[in-house]
C-alpha cells in the first residue's frame, strides 16, 4: 500500500476538496486510480493536454494525493491520505457537531493555544500524535515539529511539557511522548 512519507504535515480535508475541486485535477485523479501511471497515458485517458495533464498531476503530487518516482517516470495515488485526513478532521472537529477545538486550527496548522483547559486538552492531543510513544526526541526535533504546528513553537512546546504530554529529561535536552 501506498502511504504518504511520515516526514510531511498531511493535508487536512479541506486541501483534499480543494485540490481536486478543479475539473483537471479530478480527472488526473480518476484516470490513475484507472491504472494509467504516467503523465502521457493520464493524459490520454483524461482527455487533458499534455501541459494540462503535466500541471494537474504536480497538485496532485504536492497535497500528498499522488506520489512521483524519478527513477521510474511513473505516478501512483497514494492510498491513505484521505483516511488520514478524515481521522485528523476527526480528532479537530469531534464525531458530534465539534468539541471546540477544530477553531483553533486552520489549514492543518494551530491559530492559538486555548486558555479553556479542556479545549486546549483537546488540541494539544491532536498535536500529540506527531510523537512517537517511546521514541526519545532531542530538543531540536520537539522545536521543529512543534514549528510545523504553530509559529510559536516555544509556547507550544511548553503547553505539552506543562499539559503532561511530552516528559521532558532532567538535563532538559531529551523529551518523549508520555
């Protein structure tokens, strides 16, 4: 199975929707989830111009729908994005109507820290799971995911520190997912 690389933020479900909200996009899409692998044989089964089918599969490429080898020349969708990113608008929203933390993020990124308790509870699990359980990071590491949540990556760092979801070491220079 085809799975998105664990290094990238996945795409939230509004940049699916809007990344195949294109009539080029959707057809790029149909036509690799029909077999075609290339950007000639998308074309040609999407009824697209080369440079249409060219520009359609590059969006594809950069939301994490499709993937594309070098080597190989060849496109393929990649089959978990939209799982992934139905389980995160999942965790944001709440099954039931929200639980109030789905407004503090936009575009898969955080807006602010809530000052209401449980709200906050609510974000900083969603941000949890950019952590492995039993896997050691270096500050450094913590900095740079905590950067690709929110632009105040020290406040944010802090909260899961502070909220009980990152431990941090004595030294102070090894956190780990509590």
């Amino acid at each position: 199975m085809n799975t998105p690389p664990a290094d990238t933020h996945q795409p939230s479900c509004r940049d699916l929707v809007g990344a195949l909200a294109q009539n080029d996009r959707r057809a790029a899409y149909a036509a690799l989830a029909l077999g075609a692998t290339t950007a000639a044989e998308v074309a040609e089964q999407a009824g697209l111009r080369p440079s249409a089918a060219a520009m359609a599969l590059r969006k594809l490429v950069e939301v994490d729908i499709a993937r594309y080898d070098h080597g190989e020349r060849t496109y393929t969708l990649l089959d978990e994005t939209f799982r992934l990113a139905v389980r995160a608008e999942v965790r944001v929203a709440g099954r039931a109507g929200g639980d109030g933390a789905g407004s503090y993020f936009r575009r898969g990124r955080l807006t602010s820290i809530p000052g209401d308790r449980d709200v906050r509870s609510r974000v900083l699990d969603v941000v949890k799971d950019s952590f492995e359980p039993g896997t050691p990071y270096p500050e450094a590491k913590i900095n740079a995911i905590c950067g690709e949540w929110f632009d105040d990556w020290v406040t944010l760092r802090r909260a899961l520190v502070d909220e009980g979801v990152l431990h941090r070491s004595e030294t102070g220079a090894i956190y780990e997912r509590a």
